[in-house]
C-alpha cells in the first residue's frame, strides 16, 4: 500500500509535496519578509523602547565633604539631595533629563569659587553613582579629593530606568502639548480645503469636454515633483515681509497656520485629485440615465448619484490627505515659524535639544493619528473594490458649452495657483539679491560658495535616487510576485502583506528616527550601515514599500494563473515564467514603480533628515540646510533643480514606456 492510500485509510488529510519552486519562491518570500522585519518593525520597536527610557539625577547617590581653609576635612559628609532639601536648588521636574544630561555639582553651593583655597570630597553612596570630572568617568564609593578648580569641572550623571515619566513630563508641557491641537487643526482644514478643490477640479475633468483636459492633468500633478519645503519658500516671496503680494493679507503673517495651510494644499493636491478622478471615472452611466428618465434635476442627480458614487473615493482622499499633512516636516520647517506641530517637535527635540527619549515619545503620539487614517483608508479602499460591477456603463459627459467653459475657468483658477508657485520660486532662483537687486543671475546656483552641502548634495541625491529606483523596483515586484503566485502557505503570505503594507503608515520622521536608535547602536552588527549611502537607499525603499507594492499586485492579478500551471505541465522553472512572461506583461507596471521610487527619493526630506553624513548629504536637504542658513534664494534654486530633474526622469520615462511597450505590450491591442 502506498503512503497516500495509508494516509486515506487512516484518515489524515493528504499534503501536497513541495516542489523546488515552492521552495525557491517561499524562501526568497522570507528573505524579503525578514528585510522588512530588519528595515521596519525592529527599528520600530528600538524607538518604542527608547520612548521608555527615563532618565533622572537620583541625588541620594553623591555625597560630598568640603575642607576648611587649611584643608581639613572637620565637617561631616551631606548629600546632594539634603543640600538641595536645604537650599532648594533644583525642583523635581529639573532632576529629570536625557542620556547626555549633566548637572554640576557646584550648583549645590552657591558661595563656591574656584579660586578658594578650600577642598571637596565626592564619592558616591552606591554603586550606581556614575559622575564626570572633566571627560574622565568615575564611580563607586571610594572618596575622589579635588581641588576647587578641578571640582568646578565635575558633574553628576543621571540614572537610567523604564516608566512612562517621558509621556508624563510631555502631556505636562503645553508647549509641547498644544502640537497635537495645531497638527490636528491644520490637518482637518488642509483636508476639507484640498477635497473640496480636487472634486471640483477631478468632476471638470471626468464630466465635462472642456478643451485641454491633458494639459490640465499634467499641470496638477507637478506638485509631486517638488519637496514639500519649496510652496513654503514660493510663499516666504509672495507674502512675506518683503513679499510682493503682503497686502493681500490684510496684516496677518503667512508664517503659521496660513501659510502651512496653502502650502499643504499646494503639495497634496494632486494625491487628492488622482484618487477622486478614480472614483469618479468607474461612475455607471445607466444610473444617470434612469436620473434623466425620472425627470430628476441637475442638482438632484449631483447629491443623490455622483456623491454617493465616489463617496468612498472622496473619503479615502480626505484620510490620505489627512496622513500628509499630519505627518509633513518640510513645510511647516520652513514657514511656520513659532506655530508648533508635531514633526517639527521631533526635530527640534532631536537635533535641537539632543533629546532622543522625547523625540521617540512625539514620534509615538505622531504614529497615532497616522496609523488612525491609515486603517480607515485601507477600509474605505476595500469597500470602493467592493462596488465594481461587471455590468457597468461608463460614463460619458455631454457636450454643454455654458458647463464647460465654467469648468475650464475653475481648471485655469488651480492651475495658475499650482503653476504660479513653482513659478516664483525660479523667478526668485534667478534674482540677485531680493528685493533690492532684481536683475538675473546664475548667482544662487553657485552652491558650493553655500551653507548647506554643494552641488555634491544635488549628485548624491541623484545617486540615491537612481539605487533607489533600481534595488527598491527589483525587490518589490519579485517580492509582489512571490507573495501572489506562491502555492499555500498562507499564514506566510499573509505576515508578509501585512509587513508590506505597514510603511505606508509610519511618517517619515518617524521612520528616520527609528533607524537612528536601531542601526546607530553599537551592538548591532549592521552599524556600519549608518552614516553611508546604502542606509539612506535602505530607508527610502522602505518608506516607499506599500505604493509599489500594491501597484505590482494590482499588475500581477490581471494575469491568469494557467501560466503557472502551463509553465508546471512544461516543467519550466518559476523564474523563467517570471522573466520571459510576467515581467514583459507587467512591464507598465514596473517602469511605474521605477519612477515612482525615483521621483519620491529625489523629493523626500522627512525620512532621511536624521541619517546623512557629511559625504552623503542630499538636495532635499540641502535645501533645508541653506533656508536655515539665510540663503533662501539658493535653497530656492537647488528646490528648481529637484523639480527639473523629476520632470526629466518623468519624460524619460514617457519615452521609454511609449518605445519599449509598444514592443511588449502590442498583445494588449488585439
């Protein structure tokens, strides 16, 4: 009797044998499993860690003795904590710090002087007692003797625990506290603004035959061609304080809420406008149809078929518009001036104040919000699939001059808005010395005379972006495609979507601090990773993982599965299925996702903000670095550079699509 008929008779289900492609494909699923685990979730879980890490001066632990003039020690030893009961030096929310905080031990006598020919004892009553006498460390009991001159240079080190004390002393702060209301404020308004103009301008293109739709669409999407610090800077020139539209601001300042406000809008609009034209592209032309036979008006027909229609669609916009600006650095770095949120604070917390635990502490209350929208986009996104229909019709507008027209003024109205910001910005790269000197110059693309890295900044970025595009394509599709042919095994495929979905919910200054507690430990062995190029490459085909995978999903299920199984019946290996095939068939979507990676490495400025060295800094940052500095004007310049760069790769990649798919892709016209 064989094994299988054993199995039958006895009762137990039969087991299919793997073959050595289902080997091959789970083991390279693992393998780009355990990347994310390493890229994502355990940095993820070093900052979570960090954020309870509370350090405090415990001053129990130092006790000092001092001389009188002759040197003698006659008076009895007292603790800095009775000395500080005594004479009230420091209150108890002093005593709390970070890793690096140092309290001097003279603070604890008021009438020192280093000049005094008296003497100081200090020993530690434990040996938890960890001090510093200039750089050299010292602890334990044993008394150290100093002279007055050499004790001024001492100082008390805090003690390391777990708690929540840094949640504590955060939601305690109100200046730190009122970050939460003004993101959450500026994002609900930045949201209804952006939704509503991108329906309007989405409905003008998907219901109307007004005349140059193309141009249109192209204009609305060059906001993501540009870091988001660049409509904050085209803003500083319009209203500033030598701004040449000021007036029009009727004495408010558009440094704060209104200037992060229109700058938001500026950057999130095309985000938003893509998914609604999506939404309201799949509309059934027989619902309006039955509108028309019913006699319903206009107006009806809007409220009771097109709104219901891409309700999901304008919700999902508004969750992915909500996740942007909540999350954004750039803009609000750039013109919010004192007007407080919450990626900045983690910034300022971390390069300001050296203050790591309480950056990981805002970047934990960040990841709320965001993880928040993230899951009521994924929701919404499930139920818009759920309301395709294989019998629809698509909808086709009319012809009405009166609507049409009117939908190309409103276009016109938001595309001088788009295009009359990047706009300034070249004119403002061009200028000499604003605005004073308004003659044009090459001047400000003099970077190398600049604060900020140079033209080497504008060829790392470049380079970044190109490993980006090359490394992140190769590992997402095969990725995507392990995930989506691979036989069974379906609690792996399904830890493994869940790894790839999640980077799309961590914002980037989440992310970039993240790695700093994970890859900048020295017991990691992938230390050596930080501070080079491979990291910042690493960090941004992460944080760019979720949209591209979703893309080589979506790709890969339009493809039957009989090639696998022809490819089986053939005894053909996986891979040649995957390159003489799947690949050639998906070719769309791969030279998608290359661009995609491309234009976002070149734009990003959140993600990598903690993690360039002195030879890896990059544009994006560059242009942070130089408005930081005062030079706005070449911070403008090197912002028109990314944006000129990501308009050439995209017309390359135009190009490219049109000659190499004409070749792949001529199946699909038959």
């Amino acid at each position: 009797m064989t094994r299988a008929a054993e199995r039958v008779s006895s009762g137990r289900p039969l087991r299919a044998r793997l073959g050595r492609d289902d080997i091959i494909m789970r083991g390279y699923m693992t393998v780009i499993a355990v990347y994310l685990v390493v890229a994502l979730a355990l940095p993820l879980w070093a900052m979570m860690s960090k954020s309870f890490s509370t350090y405090r001066f415990d001053l129990r632990l130092y006790e000092f003795q001092v001389s009188d003039e002759a040197g003698a020690f006659h008076a009895p030893p007292v603790t800095a904590h009775e000395l500080n009961q005594r004479l009230r030096i420091a209150s108890s929310a002093d005593l709390a710090t970070n890793a690096d905080g140092r309290l001097p031990a003279t603070s604890f006598f008021p009438d020192f002087s280093f000049r005094s020919p008296v003497k100081y004892r200090i020993r530690g009553t434990s040996d938890d007692a960890v001090y510093l006498v200039g750089s050299d460390r010292t602890s334990g009991t044993q008394w150290v003797e100093l002279s007055s001159n050499e004790f001024r240079r001492v100082m008390l080190r805090p003690v390391a625990g777990r708690g929540l004390d840094n949640y504590s002393t955060y939601f305690s702060t109100p200046s730190l506290f009122h970050s939460i209301e003004n993101s959450l404020f500026i994002a609900f308004v930045s949201t209804v603004i952006t939704v509503t103009l991108a329906f309007g301008f989405a409905y003008a293109l998907s219901r109307s035959c007004m005349p140059l739709k193309p141009v249109f669409r192209l204009v609305a999407v060059l906001p993501i061609l540009v870091p988001s610090l660049l409509p904050g800077i085209a803003l500083v020139y319009l209203f500033g304080n030598q701004g040449m539209l000021k007036e029009l601001l009727l004495g408010h300042s558009i440094y704060g809420p209104i200037g992060i406000v229109i700058g938001s809008v500026f950057f999130t609009f095309p985000h938003a406008m893509i998914i609604i034209t999506t939404a309201l592209a799949i509309s059934d032309a027989r619902l309006y149809e039955a509108a028309v036979s019913l006699k319903a008006s206009k107006w009806k027909t809007f409220w009771t078929v097109t709104i219901p229609g891409a309700r999901y669609g304008l919700i999902s916009a508004a969750f992915v518009v909500f996740n942007l600006v909540i999350t954004d650095f750039g803009l609000p770095k750039v013109i919010g001036g004192q007007y407080n949120m919450l990626a900045v604070d983690i910034y300022k917390q971390v390069i300001g104040q050296q203050n790591f635990e309480m950056g990981a502490v805002v970047s934990v209350v960040l990841l709320v919000p965001a993880l928040i929208a993230f899951a009521v986009d994924r929701f919404v996104n499930k139920r818009q699939v759920a309301l395709l229909s294989a019998r629809s019709v698509p909808y086709a507008p009319q012809p009405s001059r009166r609507f049409d027209w009117l939908c190309f003024g409103y276009c016109a109205l938001i595309a001088v808005f788009l295009v009359g910001l990047v706009a300034v910005c070249q004119f403002a790269a061009l200028v000499k010395f604003w605005p004073y000197d308004l003659s044009l110059s090459l001047r400000n693309y003099a970077f190398d005379l600049m604060d900020g890295g140079g033209w080497d900044s504008y060829y790392n970025s470049i380079e970044m972006a190109l490993w980006t595009a090359v490394i992140g394509t190769f590992v997402v599709f095969t990725g995507a495609y392990m995930v989506e042919k691979t036989k069974g095994f379906d609690s792996g495929r399904s830890l493994f979507q869940l790894l790839a979905m999640l980077p799309m919910a961590i914002p980037g200054m989440v992310l970039g601090l993240a790695y700093i507690f994970f890859f900048n430990n020295p017991s990691n062995p992938l230390n050596a990773l930080y501070g080079t190029m491979a990291i910042l490459v690493i960090c941004t085909v992460t944080h760019f993982y979720t949209v591209s995978h979703l893309t080589a999903v979506t790709a890969l299920k339009q493809m039957d599965r009989e090639f696998e199984s022809v490819a089986a019946s053939l005894k053909q290996p996986f891979y040649k299925l995957l390159s003489r095939v799947t690949v050639p068939v998906c070719l769309p979507a791969v030279l998608d996702i290359s661009i995609y990676l491309f234009v976002n490495a070149m734009t990003t400025v959140s993600a990598v903000v903690f993690l360039y060295a002195p030879t890896t800094t990059l544009a994006s940052v560059a242009v942070l670095n130089m408005d930081d500095a005062g030079d706005i004007a070449p911070a403008a310049a090197m912002g028109m550079m990314i944006f000129y760069t990501n308009a050439g790769a995209r017309l390359v990649h135009a190009i490219l699509s049109r000659g190499v798919l004409a070749r792949t892709q001529a199946w699909r016209a038959r």
